[in-house]
C-alpha cells in the first residue's frame, strides 16, 4: 500500500475547503502597524508670536513637519523678525491683531488668530475663518489651518 496517496488526497481536501473569518477586516502578512508623523504637504515660512503661550513646543513640531518657522516673543522682536523674512503665514494671539496690522507685519501674509479664551473665539470667528484654539486642537488642525492659508497665499 502507497502511503503517499491518502496524504496528497487528506492535504487536497484541507486546502479546497472554504474559510469562515469573524468580521470583515484586511490584513497584510508581514507588514506591521507604523508610526507616521504628520508632514506638511504645502512647507511655508511661519511666523509665530510667542505672547500667545508656549510657542516653543509649536515651533519645534511644525517644523518637524517640514515648515520654516521662526517665533517672536516681543513686540520689537516681533517686527525686526517681519522686517528679515517674507513670511506666509503669521501665527498670534487674536488680542494683538490691531497690533500686528499697525507694525505691518500683516503686508504680504496670511494671518491665523489664537483664540486665548471663549470670548477671543467668539470674536475672531466673526472676523476670520479659521481660529486656532490651543485647548482644542491639535498638531493636524493647525497643519490644516496651515495649508489652507498657504493655498491663498
């Protein structure tokens, strides 16, 4: 008696029988779960004012994602780093507004507000389209906010 073929027949039959999973998900073998960081897709020159908070933080993880960014935490600081850079985007605090367009930092770039309280939001959502709330938002929607204003610049 051949051995061989009742075995070759039993692996036959196991491999044509149809599979039953749970649930309806895809996964590749071989290829795990990764980390991505967020990038930009459109890089920009920003300038950040510092007065809205700890900037520091923001500055460091905007340009890990690819934008050039520089951060002002005094007024004159403020418009000497205006003067240096054609900036894109200008990123501060909606209370100093009046002060950023009478030091025309505003003359060329697009300005994101941060909202520094419920009243601030209120405010600078009836003038501007986008408002950044530190509280609520994360890296993604300032890189979104981002983008945008980059895409009218």
């Amino acid at each position: 008696m051949n051995l061989r073929v009742p075995v070759l027949i039993m692996v036959c039959i196991a491999a044509s029988t149809d599979v039953i999973a749970c649930g309806e998900s895809l996964y590749r073998v071989g290829k795990g779960i990764e980390y991505r960081e967020y990038t930009a897709p459109l890089p920009g020159k920003l300038l950040i004012y510092g007065a809205a908070g700890d900037t520091s933080g923001l500055a460091d993880e905007l340009e890990k994602a690819g934008h050039k960014v520089s951060v002002a935490n005094t007024p004159s600081e403020l418009v000497r780093l205006a003067d240096q850079g054609d900036y894109q985007v200008v990123i501060g605090p909606y209370s100093d507004y009046d002060d950023f367009k009478a030091m025309s930092v505003l003359a060329d770039a697009e300005y994101l507000p941060i909202a520094t309280s419920g009243v601030n939001e209120k405010q600078a959502k009836q003038e501007f389209d986008q408002v950044l709330v530190p509280s609520k938002h994360e890296l993604r929607h300032y890189l979104k906010a981002i983008h945008k204003a980059l895409k009218r610049a």
